[in-house]
C-alpha cells in the first residue's frame, strides 16, 4: 500500500506521527514505503495531539481543520486521515487522472 491514495476529490495519508518535536513538519516517506513522517509539538496527552495534527494538516493543505478526519490511529502513532478537498498539496502527491 502506498501513503497516500485519491478518493474522487479526497485525499487519504497514513501517517506516522512524531509528538513532542521541535516544530510542526513533514519529514519524508518512511523506509517501508507505507507511511509519511510528520512532526508536531504537542504531547499525545488528551487528544492534543490529534488536535494539532489537524490544525497543522488544515493549514498545509489549504482547508478547514474540519475538513480532516481521522479514519483510524487515534491512539497510535500510525494514523490515516481524509482531507476533503485539498487545495493545496504542500508534499508530492500525484493527483489522478480526469476521467471522461
């Protein structure tokens, strides 16, 4: 499986997610190929985490943070989101082709 993949015009990632870093940044695919690094600051303590990584995806990808669900992983720190929509795509990810 890969990291990312289109639903329509949705965008689904998994996601291994570093807390406690010293900033909020996309990292890089994982070795195994199945994963995408991101970094945020926040603890996972309370949910916190999931909030940040939201607010830091909202932002990247140029939508609302609740245009971001959190499909799986909400106590892991491999996690798959959607973003609905995205705008903007602020790490290389091939949209599909338009079909006819």
């Amino acid at each position: 499986m890969s990291w990312y993949r289109w639903h329509g015009e949705d965008l689904e990632l998994a996601l291994r997610v570093q807390t406690r870093a010293p900033r909020d940044d996309f990292v890089g695919i994982d070795p195994s190929g199945d994963y995408y690094r991101v970094r945020i600051q926040s603890p996972p303590v309370d949910g916190k985490g999931n909030q940040s990584l939201k607010r830091f995806l909202a932002e990247a990808f140029g939508v609302a943070p609740s245009h971001i669900t959190l499909l799986s992983g909400e106590h892991a720190r491999y996690k798959r989101l959607r973003i609905q929509h995205p705008r903007l795509l602020p790490i290389a990810v091939a949209r599909p082709a338009p079909t006819d």
